[in-house]
C-alpha cells in the first residue's frame, strides 16, 4: 500500500482536525464521520480523539484523505449567491444540497447558514479550519439582509428591532435597521440565532415575504447573480484573515481571483465572466446604540396583554391573516 508524503510538521495531530485542514469536511462532521467508523487510519477504525502520526494513511470510505499543503495554497474560498431553494448541507442524498448547486470540482462546504426559504450571499471553502475559526460568536463579524415584511414597517417596529428583542430565551444585541421602503428595511447583525430575523419579526406581529443577504464583512454580492459564484479576491481574503487573526494557523489566499462561473440549481456546465469581480470595497463604520433596561420589561407585559398590535405608529393594527 502506497503512503501518502505528509507536507506539515504539526503532528502528531488529531484526527478530526488532519480530516478537517485537509479541506474534507468541518471537524464536527469529521467527528460524525469517526463515530460512524467510516474513517481509518493505516486501515484500521480509530476512536474519536485518535492522533496522526506522520506518514500514516488516513481514509474516508476507503478515499485517501490527502494532507494540507504548508502554505494552504490549496484551498477555495468562495462567495455564491444562493437562490431561495438550495438548502444549506453538504449531505448528498438532499434534493437542492449546495455543494451540488455550486458543482465544484473540489470538495467544499458552507460558512454558516442560509436558510432554504432565503437567498443571497453565502461564503464556502474547503478549508476547515477557517470555518470554526469564522463561525465563533465572539468574533462578531457584519452580515446584513434586505428584509421584505407583509405589512407597512414603523417608526416603533424600527426602533424596537434596531434595540433587540426577546426570542428563544434571550436578547438580541442592538443593530442598524433602516427603512428602504413602505416594506423593506435593510438590516445589520452581528450575531445568527437560529432564523433570526424571521423571529424578530414575529415577535414585533410582522411576518417576512422576503429576505436575502447582501453582505457579510465587506464581502457583498454586487453584480452576482442567482446561481453564480466567484473566488474571493486578495483583499477579501486579507479582511477575512484579519476578522481572525487572534486565532492560529489562519489561510492565506495567495492565488488569484478566478473568473466566475454561472452555476444555476442543477446544472453545473455553463460558465460565464462577471465584470468586478475584485471590486475592491471601502471599509464601513457602524455604530450600536445600547438597549434601554425598560423595554424589556414593557413587551413582556406586551406579550402577556397580546396588545402588540396597538402601536401608535402602525397604519394597520390588525394582525395578518395565517
């Protein structure tokens, strides 16, 4: 049986975290991958914690797990504007499954979520460790949405979800919300709950239409249409890398923006160039106004009356229609 030549000194190393730089999957799905006893070391079935020793032959499914390169030059990184439609999972037997979508000749998987029902921009890679490193709540990093809502938005509905609202169990930290339209506001979070913004405004009685992601960092989507997807340039990278910088061993991209290709759901042949591409972006300032100790007591006692609705500012006071 032939070895593979290892090409990084750090080992021995643990075997979710070799699966995982290696750009195979996340290391939360490396560990689902070892528990299932699909994976080997020198053919033989590890246990979870297990530890690669250099020149040892680690598998997936019988696959050679081919190891990092030193500089990660290797690695995708890429923005994708996912249509409402794609579900958010690197699992195969999913009908509409992103990696699919996209139809890379790499194994790549999200950065975060988007959710089915929502569209917009999504980052993927195929290295591992930039993902744990991203998807750390303490990083904070700004993701903001064009939010679409049944009914006309006002100024208390603004107020009440730039200063954060109750849902499952907690707070949501102050953010920017601005009014685009009679029914679209824009907003910026630095945080993601689990179907967050559709939550808020459910609490506040607004049910959202429409919602899709048009930044996060300074990455935005541009020019990107449904389906298509681009490397992301140095200078995004380079602000990517400096988002998490106080972690270890961050990527560095050093290749150079690729052209875009067209990747509509189910179909993966057709190609075609975006113009700015590496459109470079000025940095933004925001800044958070702090949550007054009150509300929080006010819609508790909101909720309890179901009096929601009764807001002096709101042309419809009626609730929509299940």
């Amino acid at each position: 049986m032939s070895k593979i030549k290892l090409t990084t000194s750090t080992f021995p190393k643990r075997l979710n975290k070799f699966i995982s730089d290696s750009g195979f999957c996340s290391r939360r799905s490396a560990d689902k991958l070892i528990e299932d006893g699909r994976v080997t070391i020198n053919d033989a079935i590890p246990e979870l914690g297990t530890k690669v020793l250099e020149g040892d032959v680690v598998k997936v499914d019988g696959f050679d797990v081919a190891p990092i390169k030193a500089d990660k030059s290797d690695r995708v990184y890429i923005a994708y504007n996912k249509p409402i439609g794609i579900t958010c999972t690197t699992e195969s037997h999913v009908r509409g499954n992103i990696v699919d979508a996209i139809g890379h000749k790499k194994r790549i998987f999200p950065i975060g979520r988007l959710d089915k029902d929502s569209e917009g921009l999504i980052l993927l890679t195929s290295d591992g460790d930039i993902v744990n490193k991203i998807l750390r709540a303490e990083n904070g990093h700004d993701k903001e949405y064009i939010v679409t809502v049944d009914k006309p938005i006002s100024e208390r509905f603004v107020d009440r979800m730039a200063r954060g609202v109750p849902i499952i169990g907690t707070i949501t930290n102050p953010c920017i919300v601005k009014p685009v339209s009679r029914f679209v506001f824009t907003i910026i979070l630095n945080q993601g709950l689990n179907r967050q913004i559709r939550r808020m405004c459910e609490y506040l009685d607004y049910e959202v239409v429409k919602l899709k992601r048009s930044r996060i960092m300074k990455i935005e989507l541009d020019d990107l249409a449904p389906g298509q997807w681009r490397d992301l340039t140095t200078s995004e990278m380079a602000e990517i890398n400096e988002a998490v910088k106080s972690s270890s061993k961050t990527a560095v991209n050093t290749a150079k923006p690729k052209n875009v290709r067209n990747v509509n759901a189910g179909t993966n042949q057709a190609s075609v160039k975006l113009k700015k591409a590496s459109k470079e972006h000025k940095p933004r300032t925001y800044q958070y106004t702090p949550p007054a100790k009150d509300d929080e007591k006010k819609d508790s006692e909101d909720q309890k009356s179901n009096k929601n609705d009764n807001w002096p500012f709101n042309s419809i006071k009626s609730k929509p229609t299940k």
